[in-house]
C-alpha cells in the first residue's frame, strides 16, 4: 500500500509539472506543503470549464460525451424507426450502420403506468438477452432497463419493456404494449452487431437529438467536478448547494434527511480519495435542460470503501447543475 501510495505520488508530481510548466508556484508549493497541495491544484483545473472546452474540441459529442458504449441504439416512435449507430475505432466517432422499421405501443405519449400500452421516452441500457421467448415475440429479445431511475424519480410504473422479435407462426397488430419490436431478420442482425454491455438506448418522441453543443457538456462536466471537489476537501456549504431543493434519492430520501446524513459524514473531516470512470453525460429525450450522468465511482476513506456504479440526473439552469436524484 505504501509503495503504490508512494507511485502514486511521483505520477502525480510529474503530471502537475507538465500540467502547469509555466506556473513556478506549483514547484514552490510542493516545496513548502507536499504533495497534497499539487492534488488539490489538479482537482481543480478539472472543475474549470476551460480545460473541458479543450478536452472536448475534437470529440463526437452527437449524443453526448460518451466513454461507455460503442453501440446506440435510437428508437423515433412517431416514424416508427430504429437506428444503430457504431463507433468507428480508428475516428472515434458514431456512424449510422442499420435502419429498421420498428412497432412500438399502441397509444401515443410517454409511458407512465403498468398497462399504458405507452413506449416510453428516455435513456436505458440492455440488461440481459433472452434466446428462448414464447413464438409470439420472434427468436429472441434483448430487455431494457425501464423503468430507470429517473423514471422512478417521477413514480412511473410498469416493467418488461423489451426490443424483440414479431411472431414465428402467427399475425400480431402493427403495434406493442409498449415494447420495441423489428422483423425476426433484423433483430438476429442487431443480435450480431451489439454487445449488450457497451449498448445505450435512446427512445424519443421523434427523432432523438444529435449533435449535443459542447459548451454546455463543458459546463456540465465541470460542475461535476465542482460537487467533486466539495466533497473531497470536506466543504459541505458548496456541496450541498448542488443539490435541488425537490431532491430525492433513490431510497425516497428527500433534501432535508439527506442534508442531516450528509453533515454527519462531513464532520468526520476525512481524507478520501474519490475517483470518476467510464463517465457519460447524455440530454434526456424529450425533455429540455434535464441530462443523465453516469459514471464508475471509486470512493475510498478510513470510514468507508465503494466501488460500483452511479447515475446522477441533474438540471442545467444558468450555467450550474442541480441534482434532482440520484442512485
């Protein structure tokens, strides 16, 4: 542990030093106060928008700032379509590879309750392929994470929201209960061309929107920071000032219960090492101004050790997120 503390450190030294050549302070300030002091440096440079606005110049932001999936699948219920898209490996961009037609629900709008007959609107991913369905669905079925966690954020009911195939031996209306289904062909092609793990979901009214502006990524991305920031270095006033005053957790924990817990764990004034991986930042559909973030937390403190995976869904209002809930 000492060693990779020790590694760690040197890493740490050599990146500051490239990061900030011209600044003879940080040298200086190393010096005098160590280490820490140079963390603290970088841990903010990663809350300025400016290093994002660089970081995200040559990016495909299409869909949003994405490091977790090579596949998206995009479903327009109005024209009854479903796209994938496949990232390029040598571009790093997202490329249009198949266009199917789709049936979805029976009724219009987004889905809130068990047996709306209602597609729903909004960011899944693909949990788990099931080979043996009943011949009515086709070959096989891919299901989807519905209802996610801002869809229990808004108390949305319902389960089993599928993409799948048409029947075997059968007729079937040129609609669903709400599912996704394609032709029993294209559904063992999308079978062939996705890994479910690295696959995102995206349902919209209409055609789902591309080509996200970066400036507002970069905001986003540096307020993540920001609350991470807080966090790190024990500044509960800042932290808490990221959370939405309608705020409520996963576990129904609203604002003020969560503020109490929140200030309980600050007032240890631990050390702690937070890290962010496999990050994603993504518009929710049909609905302005709300974005999805996703990311691999590494939290680790005296107190407490977390590994495994978080979802943040936040508000962009005057250049700064508001968490309404997260899980």
């Amino acid at each position: 542990m000492k060693n990779r503390s020790f590694f760690s450190a040197i890493v740490l030294l050599i990146l500051s030093i490239n990061a900030f050549s011209s600044d003879m302070d940080i040298v200086t300030n190393y010096r005098i106060h160590g280490i820490q002091d140079i963390q603290k440096r970088l841990d903010e440079k990663l809350a300025t928008t400016e290093y994002w606005k660089e970081f995200l110049e040559n990016k495909d932001t299409k869909f949003g700032y994405l490091e977790s999936y090579c596949n998206i699948l995009t479903c327009d219920k109005k024209n009854s379509k479903l796209y994938i898209y496949m990232k390029d490996q040598n571009s790093s961009t997202y490329k249009l590879m198949k266009e199917y037609s789709a049936f979805t629900g029976k009724a219009k709008g987004d889905k809130v309750k068990e047996g709306d007959l209602r597609t729903p609107v909004g960011i899944y991913e693909l949990t788990k392929k099931i080979d043996k369905v009943d011949p009515f669905y086709g070959p096989l079925a891919f299901v989807t994470s519905y209802p996610n966690t801002y869809d229990k954020y808004r108390n949305k009911t319902g389960q089993g929201i599928w993409i799948h195939g048409l029947p075997i031996d059968q007729e079937r209306d040129e609609f669903t209960k709400g599912c996704i289904a394609i032709n029993n062909q294209n559904i063992e092609c999308l079978d062939k061309h996705i890994d479910i793990k690295k696959t995102l979901l995206l349902i919209d009214e209409s055609n789902v929107k591309t080509d996200i502006q970066k400036k507002n990524l970069a905001i986003i991305l540096s307020q993540l920071y920001a609350w991470r920031l807080a966090w790190i270095y024990n500044d509960l006033e800042s932290y808490l000032n990221f959370y939405d005053p309608t705020f409520k957790r996963f576990d129904g924990m609203d604002k003020e219960r969560f503020t109490t817990y929140k200030t309980r764990i600050f007032n240890k004034q631990e050390d702690k090492t937070i890290i962010f991986s496999n990050l994603n930042v993504i518009p929710y559909p049909d609905t302005p101004n709300i974005y999805q973030i996703t990311f691999k937390e590494d939290y680790q403190s005296n107190s407490f050790s977390f590994i495994g995976d978080k979802t943040l869904i936040i508000k962009l209002q005057d250049q700064k997120i508001s968490i309404i809930t997260e899980r």
